[in-house]
C-alpha cells in the first residue's frame, strides 16, 4: 500500500510577495520554471538532511538505535527514503514530497503499535534486517530478559529481535525549508524575475 506525503510551505508574506511579483510580470510571464528550479531547492536541501542529520529549523535529529550501536547515519541505511523524494511544480506552486509508506512516521513522529500479533519485532542485527521479520529466521526462541523485555534469538544467546507492543519513533523531520533553503529560492526567483523583465 503506498501512501503520498506533501509539505506545504506556507508563509503568508511570501505568498503575498509572490502574487504581487506575479502580477507585476508581463502578460506572457509564466513561473514554472522558476517554481521547478525553486522545487528543485527544496528537494536538494531534503537529501542534504539525511547527511547533515538536522531538521530544517537546524535542531539535529535524534540518533537512531542502529546508528547508534553500529555506526552509520540515521534514516541512511537503504538511503530509500532519501532517494524516494520527488518535485513537481506548476505556474503557481513548487513541491516537495515522498511516497514511501513511513516517511510520515520519520517527519512527524508518533507512535507505532502491533496490528498482526501481540508484539512488534525489531531487528537489531544484520542478519535479523537481511531476514526482515523472525519467521524468516528458523530456530529463534523468545525469552524474557532479567528488566521483563522480551526479545527473540538464537540458541548461542544472541538477540536478533527485540518484541515490543508499541515504540514511539521521534520526529525527525527531513522535508521543510532552512534558511540557506529559503534564501536560495529567493536567488532562484530574483533571477528568474530579471530574466523576464529584461525581454
């Protein structure tokens, strides 16, 4: 099932600032370029935040439990959701967004319960992410560790999955505009507005 996610970026003296921009353009003044090249930022600056790990206010992102213990960067494993954003423009608007069915729960945070059974399984190895879910994974047992979590592993003590009812994922937002974001479709705009005005 996929699920489409879009930002909008809605500033009420930018928005103002625009229609009069485009109102003074002349009769055959048309913006899609200027809105591609603007959406084209905005996808730029969202990819660049999966490698800065930092939301667009600036604030980094809480470091994930994988990234954590096994180095790496967060939200960087497949780079899935980072390869997944996409633009799309018209004379009016320039947009950013991603259809991958999680990438709101990485945005926006929440909470994540279990649907299809009494507990969620969480890999925390490679070989347990490579595998993707327990059932895939013969001979794991489940046992109940001496702080009362459950988790499920193999024979030799090793844990591949941790069982929980529910995990809370923090917000982690990727899509949004940050200052440098906003002062270069402020470039992009000022350029393209002197390219119309000087035919």
């Amino acid at each position: 099932m996929a699920a489409d996610m879009r930002f909008d970026l809605k500033d009420q003296g930018v928005s103002a600032a625009l229609e009069k921009l485009r109102l003074a353009l002349p009769f055959s003044g048309d913006m899609s370029p200027a809105m591609r090249s603007m959406a084209r930022v905005l996808k730029a600056g969202a990819q660049l935040r999966f490698r800065s790990a930092k939301a667009p206010d600036g604030q980094p992102w809480t470091k994930s439990r994988r990234a954590a213990e096994e180095g790496g960067q967060t939200l960087s494993l497949t780079r899935r959701l980072r390869n997944s954003i996409t633009t799309s423009a018209t004379s009016t608007t320039a947009a950013v967004g991603t259809n991958v069915v999680y990438a709101a729960i990485h945005q926006f945070g929440g909470v994540i319960r279990a649907k299809k059974g009494p507990f969620l399984s969480i890999p925390v190895t490679p070989a347990a992410r490579n595998a993707g879910s327990p059932t895939r994974m013969p001979g794991l047992r489940v046992w109940q560790t001496l702080k009362g979590q459950f988790v499920m592993g193999s024979e030799d003590g090793t844990v591949h999955f941790l069982l929980r009812r529910q995990v809370t994922m923090p917000e982690r937002p990727f899509l949004g505009a940050s200052e440098a974001d906003r002062t270069e479709l402020v470039r992009v705009l000022q350029e393209h507005l002197q390219g119309v005005w000087k035919r």
